[in-house]
C-alpha cells in the first residue's frame, strides 16, 4: 500500500498585487474602518477612532458594517471605503 500525498495549493492567478505605497502621517487624512459584523468589533472602532481623531488628527471616518462575518464585504461598502486613505479590517472577537 502506498500513500499519495496531495497539494492543495492553487497556482496563481491574475496579475501580481502590490502594496501601497505608506502614508507620510495620519493628520489630516480620511480612515475608513470596516466592520466584520461580529459582537466586539463596534467597541473596538470607537476606541480606535477616538485615539486617531483625538493623537493623530484624523479628519474623517467612514465607518462600514458588513452584513455579516462569514461573507465578503459587498462591492457597493468597498466603493464607498474606496475614498479613505487607509483602511482598518478588524475582527471583533
């Protein structure tokens, strides 16, 4: 009896994907902050959003729930996310 070992990696798809560059300081800038749905995560955002607006002089936020944790995030909270500077996913556990 032998024993086949089995990969289960894919190959790549698609173009590679780069980082964004850095951004130089928070002052001033737009955070968006996306919410997995899951009980701790609203709590946690709004530490997060008072110590950035209050230290770091974040401008605004845009805070976006997704329906729930299991699913992506639809593709119309994206767009609206798409005009922070930077965005924050966390998982509220």
């Amino acid at each position: 009896m032998s024993l086949r070992v089995l990969d289960p990696r894919l190959d790549a798809e698609g173009e590679a994907m780069t980082l964004a560059m850095p951004l130089r300081g928070l002052e001033g800038t737009i955070i968006g902050l996306l919410d997995n749905a899951k009980i701790g995560t609203a709590g946690f955002y709004d530490h997060v959003q008072s110590i950035l607006g209050s230290r770091f002089g974040v401008r605004e936020f845009i805070r976006r729930r997704k329906p729930d944790s299991s699913r992506p995030a639809p593709a119309e909270m994206l767009a609206e996310l798409s005009g922070a500077d930077a965005i924050i996913s966390a998982i509220g556990d």
